[in-house]
C-alpha cells in the first residue's frame, strides 16, 4: 500500500474511534461515564464525522489528491444512504443540494449568506495532513481544498488547515509544537487568533479549564473547536496516549464527538487507538479504488 495512504488509514481510524466514543458520551449518563472513565457498552455508532472523513480518504485513495468534485459526489452518495448521522442543519440543506445536482461552488457560498465557519471542514482533515504530511504546502492547499466543497467561509477554512498541519506534524515524527506548526500557515483571523490563546495556554491547564478560555465547540464553530482540540492533541503527544489525549477532550464537554475526533486523528499518528476500542467502533464502510 502506498505509505501516504496508509497514514492516511491510521489517522482515519483516530478519527472515527474518537467520534464514535465521543458521540457516547454526550448528556448527563456520558458526563458520569468520563468522570469515572467508563466505557459505554459497544458498539459504539460513528456520526457525520465520521462518514466524510471516509469520503475525504476514499478521494485520496482515487485520485492522489483532493478532487473538489469528486469530494462533493461522495459527500452527498454517503449522506444519501444514511442521512441520520447526526448532521446539522446546514449540512442537511447542502448535501441535499449536492445530491440533487447544485456544484459545490455555488452551493457551498451560498449557505449562511457567505459560506460556513462551522467545525465540519475541521474534524475531517487529520487524514489530509496525513496523507501530504512530506509537502506542508501540499497539506495547506489540499485542506484548504477540502474545507471549500462545503466550508466557504475562510474561519472553516482556516480549522481545516491548522488540523492538517498538525496531524502532517506529527506524521513526520517531528518533536515540534502542534500549536505553533499550526500557527505557522494558518490566515489570520479568529481560529488563529483561538490558536494564539492555546500557544499560551500552559499544558498544566485542565481541559475543563482549557475549554472556558478557548471553547470546546459549543458553538460548533471552527474558532470555538479548533484551538482547544489542538491544545488537547499539544498536551498528550508527548509521549503520546491515544486513551489520555481522548479521556482529556471528552472532560471538556461542548460538541465532544468531534473535539475527540479532531484530537484521535492527530494523535493516532503517533499512537494508534487500542485494538479494544477499534473493536467497539462500528466498522467502517470504506471504499478504496
């Protein structure tokens, strides 16, 4: 297999095994069972992240880059066969659109009168600087590439690629800052600027504490997502734990299904989730040619 893939299929599984133990500790039973670090009961179902994270890998896999195109057509085929993913409500109007034959470019624009500052973009890119992680400009074009089929809007953008830098970072096995990687090709605005608080932020910080400074995407928005999951990925690399780094974000509460998925596909990169919990995790549909 080609070696860009297969960190490609490391961070994927990252990824989908912190959203689906993410998506199990939501409500007042899930605050109880990360306090006591118990598991839920497998298995554990995978939400929207889940599935465009597949798609985004299935492109890669397809055509050795991100095909804007092909990345819109296997968004709307896998939100078409199961819809009940947990998407949110613009994301239901846009693949809807998609499917029905709207390009991706005058879709995508068009949603929230300039496009989505959302999360979304974000929590699917750990595969991308994966995949690019031996070509930084690579990574930031391909996640920014990404992040425009369904995130016009340049904050969702920007969360793409600072997720991106930081999973090509710790690919490459570099003893290198996340945050500060990230930083480094991040535009400005307030995902950078969320990313500038979380530099600072010391690591003896509690992700509790963490998420009262930074957001842990109660707004379910790049800005408010992005720098704490970041911060959280920075705090547990090293040396890294795949069950600290996710047991960490999930006590942050907010939108704990894709902080933890953001974190697993950075974090797998350097320790792959534990063969108990990619058991729990429903299996995966992927779809690789």
């Amino acid at each position: 297999m080609d070696q860009r893939l297969a960190r490609a299929l490391v961070s994927l599984d990252g990824l989908s095994v912190g959203d689906a133990f993410g998506e199990r500790t939501f409500g007042p039973r899930g605050a109880e069972r990360v306090a006591a670090r118990e598991l839920a009961p497998a298995p554990w179902r995978h939400t929207d992240d889940t599935q465009m994270g597949m798609a985004v890998v299935e492109v890669l896999a397809a055509h050795g880059r991100i095909d804007t195109d092909a990345l819109a057509a296997r968004f709307a085929a896998r939100y078409r066969r199961d819809p009940a993913r947990g998407y949110g409500g613009g994301a239901h109007r846009l693949l809807a659109e998609l499917g029905a034959g709207v390009p991706w470019w005058q879709a995508a624009p068009a949603l929230f009168d300039g496009g989505s500052y959302g999360n979304g973009a974000a929590m699917r890119a750990g595969p991308i600087g994966a995949y690019f992680a031996d070509d930084l400009a690579g990574v930031v074009a391909a996640a920014r590439d990404s992040a425009a089929v369904t995130h016009a809007h340049d904050e969702g953008k920007a969360g793409a690629i600072a997720v991106a830098l930081a999973a090509a970072a710790v690919a490459r096995g570099e003893a290198v800052d996340l945050v500060t990687v990230a930083l480094a090709h991040t535009p400005p605005g307030r995902t950078r600027d969320g990313l500038e608080l979380a530099r600072d932020l010391p690591l003896q910080t509690t992700p509790r504490e963490a998420a009262a400074v930074l957001g842990s995407g109660a707004e379910v928005a790049a800005f408010d997502t992005v720098p704490f999951s970041l911060w959280c990925a920075r705090r547990h690399v090293e040396p890294p734990s795949y069950l600290e780094a996710l047991w960490a974000t999930a006590t942050g509460r907010g939108d704990v299904d894709t902080t933890c998925a953001i974190v697993g596909s950075i974090i797998a990169l350097a320790e792959p989730p534990p063969a108990d919990w990619l058991a729990a995790r429903e299996p995966l549909d992927l779809v690789l040619s």
